[in-house]
C-alpha cells in the first residue's frame, strides 16, 4: 500500500492563501469520507480541494487536468473538471487540485429510485465514455494501478487473498470464475474506462444517477473493469439492462466479472478478521455470493445451450 500523509484544513487554507488569492479566505473544511486517494476539503460553498494523499496517487493529477476537459463536453453527465491546479507549499508536497463541487448522494442500493433506470443511465453514460477517442489517451500503469490492463497483474494478490480465505468463504468457484476471466480474450481496442465504477463516485438526485467523479483511475485500454459494478451495485434486472445497453459479449462479461471478483475478495481479506469491519465484510460476502451464483447460472444456460464457454 502507498504510505499516505495527513492533510489538516489549516493546511489547505494556507496552500489556497499562498497560491489562489482570489480565494483566500474562504471557508475550508474536510469532507466526510472523502476518499482514499485523495483528502477533500469544501472551499467556500461550491468547490472542492483534491489533495492526493501519497506519490503514487499524485500521479493522476497531471492526467486529470489533461483530459478531463477533452471528455467533459462528450458525456451526458456531470463529472469533475478541473477549475486550478496547485503546486508544493505549506508542507504539502504533491500537485493538488480545485474543482466545481457537484452536488449529488452517494449512491447506495437503497437509495437508488429505480434500479433499471439507473443501470440502463449508467451504461449509456459509459457508452459515451467508451466512444471518445482514445488516441494518445493514459495507458495502463502506477497513475491508475494498472485498470485497463491484465487481470494477471493481480495474480499474487487473489492466491493471497484466497489462501487467507479458506474456510470463510467457498473458494473453489472464486478460483474457477478466476480462471475464466484470465482465459477470456480483450480485442485489443484501446477505449476510455473510468476505472472505479463504484458507489462511492456515482452521485445520486432524487435517487437518479446525477453525476460521476473520481476519475482518477481512469485511462485507455480494456474497458472490462469497468464491468465489474454490474456485480458490487447493480440488481440482476438491473445487470441484464446495464449488460445488453453496452453491447457486452461473454469474454468482456467474464473479464468484468474477474474484476469484480478480485475487488471483493480483496475487501473481504481486510474487514473479516476485526469485528469492527463486520458490515463490510458481511457486504462483500454478499456480494461475492452474488458473482458466484450468476456464474453458476452462466454456466447451466451454457450447458443446456451445448456450450462449454461460460456467459
């Protein structure tokens, strides 16, 4: 893991008097689980500081103020765009950023209004992701933790994750939708992921999707792990609509669900042994039971179909 720093408020009122004059003065306070990867402060009522929280994340901020402002105008939602980027001062040693704060709650499954409409709003908004050139677009590497790239990259992270599992959970169907996913083939084709297609950056408004942020991950190359919230977030209704609306064929469908896989066992091998991580855990089994039992049901259909290839 990145070792993180700390970053206090005072800090960030400093950096904006030192740097942005213009906003000098204006309130500064830490947002509430504002992310991993960055630390989020409200400046005054309607921006927002990105203070990356190690190296490695700080990475992605080059790349942010590079092509957010190509992709904005080509999506039908909301996303961050940068409004000022800072350097080093009051101690801070990273790039750092000012963007419009976009309004909106995270979205949750009960808060979601209707879970159709909202798997079908958010594929279309990744279709239109997907669509935009992506020449010359970030590839896979340290600024987005390899996304867009091999699922093997994670390799020794999923036999860890797995040997430590053993006994909590059924590891022989996570080994074998593993396997698949390593097997199923990507075309090739470059396209724009966002890279993190999670609840925490997909903003709800009157329980529709309104807005998505953090694209720090994001980058060209295989669009697979954007896949993998049919899984973490998505309702099975909800995951058929998502699945036909992005013309998905079964070798992206098994990648995405590889994704979704290694993302839930990695939850699952840091929340199950402190009681305080109970929900989480409890979460991810859940949705670790979900991957499984729509891999078993894939894999029936396949059989009856006369097919060996797992939908």
């Amino acid at each position: 893991m990145p070792e993180r720093i700390t970053v206090e408020a005072a800090q960030v009122r400093r950096l904006i008097e030192e740097q942005f004059l213009q906003w000098a003065g204006l309130p500064v306070a830490p947002v509430a689980n504002g992310g991993w990867d960055n630390w989020t402060f409200r400046l005054g009522t309607d921006m927002v500081v990105r203070l990356p929280s190690a190296s490695e994340y700080a990475q992605a901020v080059e790349k942010e103020h590079r092509w957010f402002p190509v992709l904005a105008p080509r999506l039908p939602l909301p996303v961050p765009v940068p409004l000022a980027k800072g350097g080093p001062g009051a101690g801070y040693p990273y790039s750092w950023s000012i963007y419009r704060w976009l309004d909106g709650g995270t979205a949750t499954v009960d808060g979601i209004a209707d879970p159709v409409r909202f798997a079908a709003d958010l594929a279309g908004f990744l279709a239109a992701l997907r669509s935009v050139d992506a020449t010359d677009g970030p590839q896979p590497g340290i600024h987005n933790w390899f996304r867009g790239g091999t699922l093997r990259t994670y390799g020794k992270e999923f036999e860890r994750a797995v040997a430590e599992l053993d006994g909590r959970i059924d590891v022989g169907p996570a080994r074998q939708i593993w396997a698949d996913a390593l097997d199923a083939r990507w075309d090739g084709v470059d396209r724009w992921f966002h890279g993190d297609v999670a609840e925490g950056n997909l903003l709800l408004h009157d329980g529709q999707l309104a807005a998505v942020i953090d694209f720090g991950t994001c980058g060209v190359g295989d669009p697979a792990c954007d896949l993998a919230v049919a899984w973490t977030l998505l309702t099975a209704d909800g995951r058929q609509v998502f699945r036909d609306r992005l013309s998905v064929d079964a070798d992206s469908w098994a990648r995405g669900r590889g994704w979704a896989l290694w993302k839930t066992l990695a939850t699952c091998s840091y929340t199950y042994e402190d009681p305080e991580d109970a929900e989480d855990f409890a979460s991810a089994r859940r949705i670790l039971g979900e991957i499984i039992s729509e891999y078993a049901a894939g894999q029936s259909w396949s059989v009856s179909r006369g097919t060996a290839r797992s939908l």
